[in-house]
C-alpha cells in the first residue's frame, strides 16, 4: 500500500532494478523519456506488469498510470481485442520471404480509416517512418534542406533531427546546416524562410497540433506555402494519429499533407508504424516509377504478421467503440477536476494543465511563474506516492471515473504541499534529492 508521507515510500527493488538496468544499458532505458533522471531519486518505479490503465512496480505497487508507454497504449494494457488479434496469428508464423496476406488487410484497413492517404507502408518505429518522408521529399524535389517545426519537442533519432537538439554530440556540422526551423503558427515567419532558401527546402515537417489547437486557417495557410514554394508538406501524426479523430489531426481539420507519419497508438504498444501519402510520392519508392528510385522502409520486421493484426484490433476498436471520443471525455474530467483542486489550493497559477483532452500535459511553475524541475519533482513524488505515475496527463481509454477520482484526490494533496513550498519560496525541503532533469541536454 502507498502511503501518504512520501519519506516512507520506498522503492528498493526498483532501485535495484535500476542499478542492473544502468550496468548494461546506458542510460538505465531504451527511450530517454523512460529514464531514471526523469523521476525523482529513488523513486523510478521498474514496472513488473500492467492490465487496463493500471501497473505494478516490481515492489508490488499499483498505480493509475497516465502516458503509457510514452502515449502508445490508448487503449490500456493488454486489450482483449488486441491480444486476441495477436494470439491468432503467433502459430501461423510472423515473418516470410515473401509479403504476408495480412499485409494486404492491414493496409487497407489503414487507408480506410486515414482517407486522407493512397498508400502506406509499415515499419516498426516512428524515427523510422519521419526519415523515410524526408528521404521521398529530397528525391521529389531534388533539394537538399529540411525545415522542422522548432516548437515541437522531436521527429526522429537520426542525424537530420538530432543534430538540432542539445545532444548532437556525434552529428557532422555539415549535415547540422541542412535543418533550418521554423515557428508553429507564424505563416508569415515561414514564407520569409522559404523565401531566404528560395528552391533549397525539401519539405515542411510539424505536428499538425500539439498542446493547443492551430490557429484558424494555418494549417490550410502551410498547405498554401508549400505548394507554392514547391515543397512537400509532411504532417508528423506520432501523436495525433487516432487520439485527435479515427482518421488523424489531418481528418479533424480537414487539410492534406503529402506524407504523413503515423505511430504510437497504431499498435497499443506493439511495434509498428506508418509512413502514408499521395501515390506519386510514395511509388517512388516502388516499382511502378520510372525515376530512380528511393530506398524505402526496406525493413527486416517491418511486416511481422502480429504487429500488423495488433494495429488492425486497434483501428478496428477506434472506430466501432468510439475510442477517441472516449479518450477525450476522461480528459476533460481529469482537466477539470485538477484545475479545481488546484484552485482551491490556491496554487492554480503554478499547476498548470495545458492541451488536447485527448493529450494533456502539466507545467509546474514557481513562485515567479517560470517552469521549474525542482516544483515539478515535489510534485512527482506526491504523486507517486499516491499511487499516480504521471509524468504527464495523458490518458487511456482503460481509466474509468474512478481512477480519475482517485487522481483528482492525490493531486489536491499534492498541491497543498505545493503550496507550503511556495509560501516558503523554496520547494528544496520536499525533493529528498536531486531535481528531475530535461531530456535533451549536453552533459550528462
């Protein structure tokens, strides 16, 4: 059971976990964001199992848990329609040497949730899928520059991407001066840009949305510039694929990009993901264009049969159980209830609950108002010892009233300890260690 003092709650096990994690993996993970450094000390829960919206830590913890596998599982864990899907098809074999049957099924159950889109191809990770988009607008239009959308936190692990963040140790200087950026929702901004590198830009990369919503008439507005300035405009749909609408933030709002890339909520977390688009771009990559051809996605496990029957349990359930609607009335619940736990605490100013219902967030701010790691820690372990893993708000559509009550509740005891740490304009007492730390940075 949690207890409601955080000094008494420990994690040994976890902790022990962690040390064996950090002996031969760098960096204790195999995604950033999982890392010890992003929780408080010594409380970086090692998961054991997960069912629905719930996890158990290997010291026998459960929690509510928001995010799951770094947004990935929207529909919680081992969902009975898709581990049944999976199930089905572990004994007739996952990989061939030639396409599967499921191949064929998987795509055209993808293109006929995404309409948007006249072709798809899988692959297993979202890096994966971003690169391929920029490689087919490169050899589209035989231009060497990339412009990124400078607001949106990440695209991909290779070079075009990495070489942008604090951490492009590793990264030529030559390759860091094909990415230029440009500012989510400033058209005039990005025409200035294109202007500059007048015939030099291959494409226009962004999350369509992100935290809040497109101001009116942007996304058609970039659709606008990137036909005239000649370039291919690629919606980055990692995170709004499925949680926006069924078909994507480019269904929602109605404006279509070259290429889109999908991921995270395709498989429930098994591994897959989507590079989808117009015919004429993505045939470059087939064997029905008379150009060069581009080297496309050619992926060993990109097609293994139960990651494509796991994404075809997940469009199925979207759109026959209203999954999206669903993600964002627990949303909206879970917003409102600490919104109004935070107020009467008084510390609404400093709690501070941003984005989507479907794909929200939380800033924890100082007693100056700026975004603090040392608030955002205090805060982290209330939670967690409140039996809440949330390094963000983002729900499943496993989580029931319930679970968001319960949320609701060791949020507002997390906030009247936030406040004694404002009221004494230093949260240091209530750390028990070291603040957590940003993703992307220099050093160690």
């Amino acid at each position: 059971m949690h207890t409601e003092d955080t000094e008494e709650f420990l994690l040994p096990r976890s902790r022990l976990a962690n040390e064996r994690l950090h002996a031969m993996i760098p960096g204790g993970a195999h995604t950033y964001a999982k890392g010890d450094d992003q929780y408080p000390e010594n409380l970086a829960p090692v998961i054991s199992h997960g069912r629905g919206a719930h996890v158990w830590d290997v010291d026998g913890n459960r929690y509510i848990e928001y995010g799951s596998g770094l947004r990935s599982v929207s529909l919680g864990h081992a969902h009975p329609r898709v581990v049944e899907a999976v199930r089905r098809q572990l004994d007739r074999g996952s990989n061939f040497v030639r396409p599967s049957i499921v191949e064929v099924e998987a795509a055209e159950r993808f293109l006929a949730t995404v309409p948007t889109a006249e072709m798809v191809k899988f692959a297993k990770n979202g890096s994966d899928a971003t690169t391929a988009a920029v490689r087919l607008a490169r050899a589209a239009t035989g231009r060497p520059r990339v412009a990124i959308c400078a607001d949106h936190p990440f695209f991909s692990v290779d070079d075009w991407f990495i070489g942008t963040t604090p951490m492009s140790a590793g990264v030529p200087a030559a390759t860091n001066e094909l990415t230029v950026t440009f500012p989510y929702g400033d058209l005039a901004a990005t025409e200035e840009l294109l202007t500059r590198y007048q015939d030099e830009v291959a494409c226009l990369i962004l999350e369509p949305a992100t935290h809040g919503e497109p101001p009116p008439g942007y996304l058609a507005g970039l659709r606008e510039l990137a036909d005239r300035h000649g370039c291919v405009l690629v919606f980055d749909e990692m995170i709004t694929g499925f949680r926006w609408s069924e078909a994507g933030a480019q269904g929602l709002y109605g404006v279509v990009p070259d290429l889109s890339t999908f991921g995270k909520a395709l498989g429930n977390g098994f591994a897959v993901s989507a590079l989808a688009g117009r015919r004429d771009l993505m045939e470059r990559g087939g064997l029905r264009h008379p150009g060069d051809r581009v080297f496309l996605l050619s992926t060993t496990h990109g097609a293994e049969t139960h990651s494509l029957a796991a994404a075809m349990a997940v469009l199925t359930t979207y759109v026959e159980e209203g999954v999206t609607a669903r993600l964002h009335a627990l949303g909206e619940r879970l917003a409102a209830g600490v919104r109004d736990a935070a107020d009467a605490m008084g510390v609404g100013d400093h709690i501070v609950v941003r984005g989507r219902a479907s794909n929200l967030v939380f800033a924890t701010l100082d007693e100056n108002r700026q975004p603090s790691q040392e608030y955002r820690t205090l805060f982290l372990r209330r939670l967690l010892a409140g039996g809440v893993l949330a390094p963000s708000f983002v729900v499943s559509s496993a989580l029931d009233d319930a679970d968001i009550d319960h949320t609701v509740d060791v949020v507002a005891q997390a906030c009247a300890v936030y406040r004694k740490a404002l009221d004494a304009a230093d949260p240091t007492p209530w750390l028990a260690g070291r603040p957590v730390k940003p993703v992307f940075r220099r050093l160690a």
